[in-house]
C-alpha cells in the first residue's frame, strides 16, 4: 500500500498496470488534461503561418493545427472542421486563413469562423460552436508545449527547470533530426517512467553510464509536477562549466535529467538537451521518442549523453522484464529504497491520487 512517508509505504498495485479502468481514466482524464511537449520553432517556422500535428499518436491521436498570426503569436487549435469534421489543415502554408479541403469552411488563424458557402439559409447561424476548440499553447524557446484542457499552470509545471537552468541560453539549442529517433518498448508507459526515475540501477544495468557517474554523489529532487536528478562525473569526464551564479556551482555535473508529469523526459547535458517524449499505446507497448537539440556540437559523443542509443536498449530490455513480471499472480508489489527511489515512490504517490476517483 502507498503511503505519503517512503519509509513505511508499499509500491502501487501491479492492477494500476493491467486494469482497462484505469487505462481508460488516464486516456480520458489524465493525459488531455497535462501538458506535452509537441514540437519547436525550427520545425515550425516563422515562414509558416499554419501546419499540422498530432497530440500523442496511437493514444490519443488528437488532431492539432498551430497558426502563427501576424504578431508572430503562436496558437493551437483542434484540426477538425465544426462542419463535418474533416481535419482542415493537411500540409503546412503560409495562407492567413484555413480552409477545410471538404467543403470550403474557413476559419482565421485565431481560429474564428469566417465564411462557409451554400449556408445563407441556415438559421441561427454561425454560432460558438462554429469557432475552433482552442488549445493551450505556451513557447519556451525553441519548445513549443501544449495541453487540450490543462488542469494546472505551465508556470507550476516548468518552474523548477526554468530557475534551476535559466543560465542555459535554450535559444540556441537546435533541432538536429539525424540524431533523433524513436523505439517501441515492449512496456506500460509508467514502468518506462519508474525506471527513469531513479539511479539505483545504473551499476546493475548501464555499465558504460557507470563509468562515467559517480554513483554514491546522484542526487534527487522532488517537486510538484515532477523530478530533477543530478549525475555527478567522475574525475577527467566530461561535465558543465557553470556559471558562478549556478546553484550548483562547483560541482562536477555530467547531467541534469528532468521529469515532468506525466510523461516528458527532458536531459540536459553539456552539448545540449535530449527529450524523451513518452508515448503510451496500449497497456503492454510504449512508443520513447527521443529529440536532439545541440548546442556545443564537438561535445555531443562524450560524457553522460554520449551513447544514449546503448543505453535506450539497456532500459527498455529491463524495462520489457518488468513488464512480465508485474502479470506474475505471484507479484503483489514492493518496497521503496528510501535512499534512493525517491522519484519512483512520488510518481506512485501521484498515479495513486489519480485514480481515486475510481475508488470512491
């Protein structure tokens, strides 16, 4: 059983794992109502004034269109025409109006109704309904976040990333496509997570990542909507060079990984950020989507991020051996390491919270 003190508290059910409930409450309720990271300003560009997205494909599927007004104001709306529902923005333009392909509807790029033929004898309309549904969109350059129905503040959920790093000049970081990719993991989206959420495993499962970390200097920190773990190098590896205003100034940081509610992985390391975009698909397979941004290029294949391909595969075999093992009828759940699963036992803490209305 979960309790709030890790000293005495069990791990979550393996039922949050198998039960369709469940699943569904997160599909319906939870992920709609987070925020995701969706995309960034290189690939959509200021020359751009409309384009197309897709909120959490195979899970949600959640058709999006970003617009880009004359104010360079970037905004978010659902993709789907208020006529008859065809998506309305296929391919990425420069036109300041959207116009579905099915019948002609337009909308503006502030996702107002404009004009639609062949409708002067409809009654009582356009009405509200006509509009676009509007998403929330927030920029932090070069990221472009979003969230259907947010439940909480972006500024509640980012700002332990921003006062922590805000000597990161993140507008220079740049998309590099060559060095992203993605993988299936044979896994639940929240084992995925567990596992990153803690460095009790690294000796055990990453044997190249061990080299280079100092194991008995990791730290963890917990915040609201998320976690922050510090690998410190070992002497001669590579690390940051920070500024003296750095709250850790002075110490030998190879990375700083980033977890925040529900499903966004972002890894900070000297050459740069990579994001791990956490794709649930069904109870059983998980799409890990990984985005490169560079911003010291002739560090990018050292220190802690310079092999993250091996380490991918290390955490998704351990992970997918998990994933058997919670169907066990012998499995009925864990302790927590209170020196070091402090992460896993705040994201039990808060899988747990949600679903309490299932319980009641």
């Amino acid at each position: 059983m979960i309790t709030p003190n890790i000293l005495n508290s069990g791990t979550i059910s393996p039922a949050f794992f198998q039960d369709p409930n469940i699943w569904n409450w997160f599909k319906d309720k939870v992920f709609p109502t987070s925020w995701h990271y969706l995309t960034d300003n290189q690939r959509f560009p200021s020359t751009l004034r409309q384009a197309p997205n897709l909120l959490l494909p195979d899970f949600l599927d959640e058709p999006i269109v970003l617009t880009r007004n004359a104010d360079d104001r970037i905004q978010a709306f659902s993709n789907v025409c208020t006529h008859r529902a065809a998506e309305i923005c296929t391919h990425g333009s420069s036109r300041d109006k959207i116009v579905c392909p099915y019948h002609g509807r337009q909308f503006s790029l502030e996702g107002k109704f404009l004009f639609m033929p062949e409708f002067e004898e409809a009654q009582n309309f356009p009405s509200e309904a006509d509009h676009l549904f509007p998403f929330s969109v927030e920029v932090l350059s070069p990221l472009i976040f979003i969230s259907p129905e947010p439940r909480y503040s972006f500024s509640n959920w980012i700002d332990p990333l921003q006062s922590l790093l805000s000597w990161l000049p993140l507008k220079d970081f740049n998309y590099t496509a060559n060095n992203s990719s993605s993988y299936q993991v044979d896994a639940h989206w929240a084992l995925y997570v567990e596992n990153y959420l803690e460095g009790f495993h690294i000796p055990f499962i990453h044997p190249g990542l061990h080299k280079i970390l100092e194991f008995g200097a990791y730290e963890e920190y917990l915040f609201p909507y998320g976690t922050l773990q510090i690998g410190i190098a070992k002497k001669d590896e590579n690390c940051f060079d920070l500024p003296v205003g750095s709250e850790h100034y002075g110490k030998r940081i190879a990375a700083f990984y980033f977890w925040l509610y529900p499903n966004l992985m972002l890894n900070f390391y000297p050459w740069g950020l990579s994001i791990n975009r956490i794709n649930p698909i069904n109870p059983n397979h998980t799409r890990v989507e990984y985005f490169q941004y560079v911003w010291k290029e002739a560090l990018i294949r050292s220190g802690a991020g310079g092999a993250l391909d091996q380490v991918e595969k290390e955490d998704g075999a351990i992970v997918k051996s998990v994933q058997r093992g919670i169907q066990s009828r012998y499995y009925t759940g864990g302790r927590f390491s209170p020196r070091r699963e402090k992460g896993v036992h705040h994201f039990h803490c808060m899988l747990e919270n949600e679903t309490q209305p299932l319980n009641t």
